[in-house]
C-alpha cells in the first residue's frame, strides 16, 4: 500500500505545482456543515453517494419533514394547533423510524 499512498501523493502535489486546489469553492474558508451528520455513521457515504448521483434516499426527505415539523409544533399558536402538529410530527416520526429500520435490515 506504500506504492499507492506515494503515486497519490505524487499526483497531489503535481495538482498544487499547477494551481487546480487554487479554484476549488469555499477557498481559505472553514467548511460547510455536513449536510448528513443527522444519519447514523454507516449510512452517511452511501447518502453522500446517492445525492450526488442525484438520488437522495428516503430518509433525508423524511427527515427533513421531521424537522419543518418540529419547527411548525414550536410555533403554534393555539393549544389545538399545537396538538394537530404534534399528531402530525409523531406521524412523521414514525415513517423515519419505519424507513431507518428498512435501511438497516437492508444495509447491515
């Protein structure tokens, strides 16, 4: 494996002597917020994979609902809306959960 670590090694340095590290976004900057640190360890590769494929899997969409949820439940502003959110974010946390156990018994 020390012959790979040194072609790669080689070839990033070729990449710097030629400038193409100098365009790359967000240049000097500290990086953006992983997007998928919500998922668990095992699924965030595959995640990453999916999107950029343009893919996304379910349970970035359904946690996305989760999380307008919550925020719409903290916002309520009567005791009935609250509770009709809160019916609704159960709901949504149920088909998270559903789709985390899918994932799991398909992934590991």
């Amino acid at each position: 494996m020390e012959w790979m670590a040194w072609i790669a090694e080689q070839r990033i340095q070729e990449a710097q002597a030629e400038g193409v590290f100098d365009r790359l976004p967000f240049r000097g900057q500290p990086l953006p917020p992983d997007r998928f640190a919500h998922l668990p360890p095992e699924f965030r590769m595959a995640a990453r994979v999916l999107v950029n494929a343009g893919v996304a899997p379910e349970t970035v969409g359904l946690l996305r609902e989760l999380k307008d949820t919550q925020r719409r439940w903290n916002a309520a502003n009567t005791p009935e809306e609250e509770a009709r959110i809160r019916r609704e974010y159960c709901a949504a946390e149920f088909r998270y959960n559903m789709a985390m156990e899918r994932q799991r018994r398909m992934f590991g």
